[in-house]
C-alpha cells in the first residue's frame, strides 16, 4: 500500500505540473479567473483517478517482491503517459483540441505520419524529456524503505481508510453518477473544456467512439433539391451551405419556456383518441393553444431528441448518441439568438447523464444548470426529485428573472421504476385498472399507466402555478414528448414502428388561436424555428428545422425518422436489408404495402430519404456556432 500510494503521488505531483504547464502555454485571455480555478479543480480530480488507476496493480503482493518488475512497470506506466501527454501538447498546439479517439485515424498511412511528426516536432529533446523523468522516479521509489511494525488492527483500519478514500477519489464526486469528462464542459469556452480534461483519461474514454461517415458527394448531388425543401434564399452549393437569415422585428421580447416530456407517446393521449383517461391535463392545455398531429421525433432515445432539439439536427450519430462525442458537443443553436434572454435548463437528476451537460454548456451561451444538489426536494429514484418539485424550483426561479428568459425544463419521471412517492404528491392519486382493458389503450401494465397519469398531473401543476404569474401573459410555452414507446396493443403505428417516434407538440402564446389542430407533418427539428417565428426574433438557421407556421406547398412537409421518410401522404420505410415499402399511414388502410403501384413515388422518396439521411450526419460536423447578425 505505501508503494502503491508513494507512486500515485508521483504520478499526481508530475499530473499537476503538466497541467500547470498545460495553463502557461496555451491559456486564453477570454477565460475568467474562477472558471480556471474550477477547471484546474476538476482536472485534479481526473489527474488523482488517472494517478490511482496507474498504481493500483502495484497492490498485487508478488509484484512488491519481484524488485526489478515493480520498478520496471512503475517506470513503463509513466513512459507511456508522458508519450501520451507530449502527443496531447503537440495535437492541442495544432488543432487547439485535446487528444481523442478520432485523432487516431491520422496515425495511417504510417510513413507518412512518423515523417511528419519528426520533421513537426522536437521529438528528440521530448525522448530526452522522458528518459529523465523515468530515471527520478526510478530513483525516487528506491529510496523508500520499509513500513515500521504496527498492529494488525491498525493496520487493517489504515487499509479500510484508504481503500474508501480510493474508490471515493476513483469515482470523483458525491453522485450516482461518477465524474465523466463531460463535467469539463462545464463553460461555453472550448480552452476552459480542456484545461479540466486529463488527456489520457479523455483519450481513453473516446477511443471507442464510432466515425461518423458521411457521403458528402450525396449531398452536393442533391445540394439543389435540398436546399428548395429547406427554403434557401441564397445558395452556396461549393461550401454545401444551407445557412439562411430569418429576419424580423419583435413587438416586444416574449419568454420562451420548452417543456420536455418524458416518454410521452401520441397513442396513449386523450387528445388524440386514447379513451383510457391518463392525460386530462395535457388534454385541457390543447384546447387552448396550438396541437400539432403528425409531429415526429427523428430518433429515440431521449438524449438523441435533446441534442436534435437543441442543434435542429437529426441525431443519427452511429454511436449511443452524439451528445456522448466530445467532438460533437459544440453545436450552433438557435436559442443564442435570444441576446438579452437569461437562460436556464432544469433537470431532476444528473446533467452527467448522457454527457449532455457537454452539449448544452458548449452550445447554449450563459446557460445557469440547475440539477442534482441544487433542490431542495429528495431524490425520489435515479432520475432525481419528481417532476411536480422540478417544475415548482423551475417556476420559483422564473419569477425572480426581471428580463426575458429562455427554460428548458427536462422532466423524467415518466420512465421506470415509474416511482410515485409515498409522502406528498400534490393531490395524486394512484388508481387500479384491470390488465386487459390496460394492453387495448396500449399500456404494458398499471405501473407505465399511472407513470403518465402523475407526469400529466405535474403538467397541470406547473400551469396551475404559471397561470398566476406575471410572467405567464408573455410567455410562449413549448410542449413535445422527447419519444414515444411500443404499444401494447398492435394499432396501426405500432405495426408500421412509428409509436417510438409519433409525438404531441403543443404550443401555448401570444396570439396563437386556442384550440387549433395542424396536420401536417413536422418534426423535432422545427421547434425552436417555430418559436422564434412565433417571438419574432432574427436568427441564422443552419439546420434542417423550419417555422412550421409559415405557408409552404404540401410536397415540403417532411419528417425523417432512422428507418424512413414521412410525407402528408406516404410513409416510405426503408428495411435493414434495404428494402423499400410504401404506406398510406394516414388511410383507412394504414398497414397496406404501395409500392409496387407506386414506384415512381417510392423512387423519389426512397432518393430524398438519402440526402436527408446524408445531410443530417454532414451537419453533425459542420455545424459551428456563428452569430446571429445579419449577413452583411
């Protein structure tokens, strides 16, 4: 054990320096005092899990007395990382990012790659470096003699001791979740990301993510055709451009709150003819506002919606989701175009979870989190407090914001264990149904049912407290379901696998006619084009999101989902094996395959689907934040 934490404090104390010499060289004036200290802070919690890590196998007893191989792994452990960290100075030097699992693909053709390191680099005076740093650690650990005799009572209390402390310092914070590198993104400037990110932890947690191939000449090929459907003014096909200036003048600055709802499918809504009686909330709420019927999420799951969302890009990343790729956090969205809104996002549980504190912390500028520790309200399961408690600190934040603000207010309880608490539950009540009658409104027991009953109950909880705010009169209130889920019961939708994706969009404002249904066919990426639209706020929109409330033909309504292309008319569903089918989803013959009477339709959607599909991973990473000026 003493071997083991003499060389983890070595390890640490040359972490630290490298960190300070990372500080020294590269720092970057835009970057405030405490926003450095706070990221030298995290960066020594990944530096003394990197430092434990590398000398815990010295723990193993036949190592302790094998001299010569202790010493000599011990010595290896720091070679290596040291090559890591010079590589990392070298690739942040040049590419102002930290080392990364997609740095890899630079290591081919191999000549090619050592030849231009050592005509780039001073790779001798580095190896040089090495060698020495070795040969005083090698030194160092020699020195150390051994333990004084103790009892073995104190000795096993010392062990205990330090073996918590370890596992504590491995983990990194008071969580449920462990410290990820996405803690570092923590500010919306890159240099602060990257100074609180240890390079070999972070190389070691993106080696395995997936490249995102893009066939780029598909999109140049269909540069015309996409820009008409995406309404382009002006045209920059070289560039595969498909940024576009929405002006306008506001009457005066609205709010802008988004409600994400947890797992909310069309199919198990009243408003859209589910008789079960588990939303009369959200019901209620359409008849004064704006329903969209045929709205569609891009992909499930939930972190997937929330990127798509936030950038208005289809998130067909091939990995988990691309808020999880450090590479792809960075994205340009919308709501900067709110200037002199303060902004907020609210999440019951951990913005660690699907790295998505990365996202919006890089993305969204001046964003204040508000997550895990910050309430007051227990923790009600691994989501976090309910969604009643989120929405009354989300509205008790609100009212004290004197200026306009933008909220993202993400609920999750609706998700299993479906937790409903014992204690205060804001006037619910859980009810009993008979299975049989459950599956035919599509719910796959009682849990799932009185899961959406308690999260439309906070609904009306929240809207309950806003109506009675001053904030509530100039306020335009978004609400979709972030995905659906599988029905019980095989309707139609469920057959065609479009019930994981079929999903209310609901807008409440200022001069949105109550009541009011649209049919056509939208999607995620429309949100916050919508909003803006309906604020009257100028904006640069580089993504595949449209005002779903201005004019436009028939034909250029599209919602894309992973496994086809939806119109107002047609569904084309495209199988695994690559197979095409056609469906009137809107019929009275929903489920029956077209395609054999309709080739030519199925040709030109089958032909759109793919640059959709093309364009959707290109802006993946060819979405830089820029400002919303008007182009000059």
């Amino acid at each position: 054990m003493r071997l083991a934490l003499t060389a983890a404090g070595l390890y640490l104390g040359l972490f630290c320096v490298l960190r300070i010499a990372f500080l020294g060289v590269f720092r970057e004036p835009a970057a405030s005092t405490e926003e450095l200290a706070q990221a030298f802070y995290l960066g020594l919690k990944f530096d003394a899990r990197l430092a434990l890590l590398a000398a815990a196998p010295l723990l193993l007893s036949e190592w302790v007395r094998a001299r010569k191989l202790w010493l000599g792994y011990s010595t290896a452990v720091l070679a290596l990382v040291l090559l890591l960290y010079a590589a990392d100075f070298g690739h942040y030097a040049y590419t102002h990012a930290r080392l990364h699992g997609g740095a890899v693909e630079h290591l081919t053709p191999a000549d090619v790659a050592l030849r231009m390191v050592w005509q780039s680099y001073p790779v001798l005076w580095i190896v040089l470096g090495i060698a020495l740093a070795c040969a005083l650690h090698v030194w160092l650990l020699s020195r150390l003699g051994p333990p004084a005799p103790a009892p073995r009572l104190r000795k096993a209390l010392q062990l205990t001791v330090i073996a918590a402390l370890g596992i504590g310092v491995v983990w990194g914070k008071w969580s449920s979740y462990p410290l990820r590198w996405n803690d570092a993104y923590f500010s919306d400037k890159p240099f602060v990301s990257a100074l609180g990110l240890n390079p070999v932890l972070f190389l070691a947690d993106t080696i395995g993510q997936h490249r995102v191939r893009v066939d780029a000449d598909a999109v140049a090929a269909q540069y015309d055709t996409l820009a008409e459907l995406l309404e382009l003014k002006v045209r920059d096909p070289q560039r595969r451009s498909f940024a576009r200036y929405v002006a306008a003048h506001p009457d005066k600055p609205l709010n802008l709150v988004v409600i994400h709802l947890e797992s909310f499918a069309a199919f198990k809504v009243g408003a859209f003819g589910n008789a079960s009686g588990a939303t009369p909330h959200f019901d209620a709420l359409t008849r004064e506002g704006l329903l969209f019927t045929n709205f569609f999420v891009p992909a499930v799951p939930t972190a997937r919606s929330v990127f798509t969302m936030v950038s208005g890009i289809p998130d067909y990343h091939p990995g988990r989701s691309a808020s999880r790729d450090p590479r792809m956090v960075r994205q340009h969205t919308l709501v900067n175009a709110l200037t002199g809104h303060e902004r907020f996002y609210f999440l019951g549980g951990s913005a660690s979870w699907g790295n998505i504190r990365g996202l919006l912390s890089q993305s969204i500028e001046r964003l204040q989190v508000s997550e895990e520790g910050d309430y007051a309200a227990e923790r009600a399961d691994v989501w976090g407090i309910i969604d009643h408690a989120l929405f009354e600190h989300a509205h008790s934040a609100l009212l004290k914001v004197k200026g306009p603000f933008f909220a993202f207010i993400q609920t999750s309880g609706n998700h299993r264990p479906y937790t409903i608490p014992e204690g205060d539950r804001r006037g619910f009540e859980i009810v009993n149904r008979d299975a049989a009658t459950l599956r035919a409104e599509g719910f796959d027991g009682i849990s799932a049912y009185n899961g959406l009953r308690f999260l439309d109950h906070a609904i009306g909880h929240y809207f309950e407290m806003a109506r009675k705010a001053p904030y509530f009169a100039n306020t335009v209130f978004v609400l979709y379901g972030d995905h659906g889920n599988p029905s019980a019961s095989p309707i139609p939708y469920e057959r065609l696998g479009l019930t994981g994706f079929h999903v209310p969009m609901l807008i409440i404002a200022p001069g949105i006619p109550a009541g009011e249904r649209n049919a056509a066919v939208a999607s995620l990426v429309d949100l916050l084009p919508t909003a803006l639209g309906i604020m009257k706020v100028p904006h640069l929109n580089k993504a595949l999101g449209r005002d779903l409330l201005l004019e436009r033909p028939a034909e250029r309504h599209f919602a894309l989902v992973p496994h086809g292309l939806l119109t107002d008319d047609y569904f084309l569903q495209v199988s695994p094996q690559g197979e095409s089918h056609l469906y009137a989803y809107r019929s009275k013959d929903p489920v029956a395959d077209l395609r054999d009477r309709l080739p030519d339709t199925v040709k030109e959607m089958r032909r759109l689907r793919e640059g959709l599909y093309q364009l959707s991973l290109y802006l993946l990473h060819n979405n830089a934040p820029q400002p919303h000026a008007p182009p000059s």
